[in-house]
C-alpha cells in the first residue's frame, strides 16, 4: 500500500508530500491552496484526502519547486488506496476553491474527468470549470459587446 498524501512542514513552509513514480517529493502550495487546506483544519502530518490532493496538483496548487507539467505528475502521482476520505465539507470548499480558477487549458480535460469520477462532482459540475482559452474567448465578447 502506497504512502497517502500528507502535509509536512518545511522550515516555516507547509508543503503537500506525495509519492510521484517511485518516490516521495514535496510539492510546494500555493496561498490559496495552503489557505484551503489549513481552513479546512489540515495541519503538519495530517493525511489530505485523495481526492483533494490530486485536484490541487492538477490546478498547480501543488507544484514542485523546480516546475511541472501538471497534468503529467497527475498520472504518475500515488497514494489513492488508504489515507483519508474526504467529507462533504472538504469537497464543497475544494469546489468553492476550484470553481473561480482558470486552469490551463492542457489540463482543463483531466480536471474536469476527476471531477467526474469522485464525489467532487457533487459539488461541482465539471462544465463550470474554465480553461485559459475559454476565459479569454469569453473576455473577448465581454469587450467586443462594449
């Protein structure tokens, strides 16, 4: 059984711990994903649900210090089977967080596919989600009307 996903504190950093391929790296947090998480109560060494974890990676939340590609760390991340599910509460803040978000456009798909497959989609509909393209086409019409 993989390691779930936890926090870990680095210095004076909260930092998400992961298993990527076959080994363990901290990714880094974003404000607004450490925000989330330590409203949420999430603290040093506390399990982060799965599915929260993976959304935070797929929206660059989460990162590695030196850059990735979002979407490919998503599928080489592990640590779906144990740790912590998530509840009704942690879902409808991470939608609360997700929902206003403009998520790069190559990981728009993988975002949207994991919302559907969790219970996130409870909370959210994946079709509110928006991509940079989608964003920017809808700025357009907003100025074009003006």
């Amino acid at each position: 059984m993989a390691t779930p996903p936890h926090l870990v504190e680095d210095g004076d950093e909260l930092k998400l711990d992961l298993g990527v391929g076959y080994r363990r790296r901290r990714f880094r947090l974003t404000d607004g994903a450490e925000n989330l998480l330590r409203d949420r109560g999430y603290g040093k060494a506390d399990v982060v649900p799965w599915t929260v974890a993976k959304a935070l990676v797929i929206v660059g939340g989460a990162h590695l210090p030196e850059g990735n590609d979002a979407r490919e760390t998503t599928w080489e991340i592990k640590g779906a089977d144990g740790g912590r599910n998530a509840t009704d509460d942690d879902l409808r803040a991470l939608a609360g967080y997700l929902r206003p978000l403009t998520v790069e456009d190559r990981s728009l798909d993988t975002l949207r596919e994991h919302v559907r497959k969790t219970r996130l989609s409870e909370h959210l509909d994946p079709d509110e989600l928006q991509g940079r393209s989608e964003k920017v086409g809808s700025l357009n019409d907003i100025a074009r009307d003006l």
